[in-house]
C-alpha cells in the first residue's frame, strides 16, 4: 500500500510538472511565432529561380546552358538588394 500510495504521488507529481512543461513550451512557441509573424517574407525573383532550377534539372550535364538564366537572376537579385537598402536608407 505504501509503495502504491508513493507511485500515485510520483505519477501525479510527473502529471503536472508535464501538465506545466506543455504550457511553457506552447507559451515560449507562441512569443516566438508572434515576433517573426512581423517580418514577412516574399521571394525575391521567384519566376527567375523556378526557370533556372528547371534549366538545372533538364540539362544536368550541360549546366552552362543555363548561364544566360542565372545572370539575369543575379542581376534580379542585385537590383532587389539595391532597391530594399534604398528603402531602408
């Protein structure tokens, strides 16, 4: 009796301190959530990257093939770098 009065302790013990673990995580994830929901993010050049990955795909072994692409991507890239330090500045 005395053992199973100790397990019952133990397991309610092991309940709640779950019970108060499960809280603090959801609360933590919660705040975490809550501070990048603010820094939307948007794909820069998305259209330029699914073409150029597509371009990687069919011609594995012909990558320069796919040059043309990547610079027009970089040069999308380099303008969206320009304009958001622009804005910010």
């Amino acid at each position: 009796a005395f053992y199973k009065e100790q397990l019952a302790r133990l397991e309610e013990r092991s309940s709640e301190f779950y019970k108060v673990t499960t809280e603090e995580y959801q609360k933590a994830a919660e705040e975490v959530e809550a501070k990048f929901k603010r820094y939307e993010y948007h794909p820069v050049c998305a259209d330029l990257q699914t073409k150029i990955l597509q371009c990687y795909r069919q011609n594995t072994q012909q990558t320069l093939s796919c040059s043309a692409l990547a610079s027009q991507y970089m040069h999308c890239v380099n303008h969206a770098k320009q304009s958001m330090l622009e804005k910010g500045g």
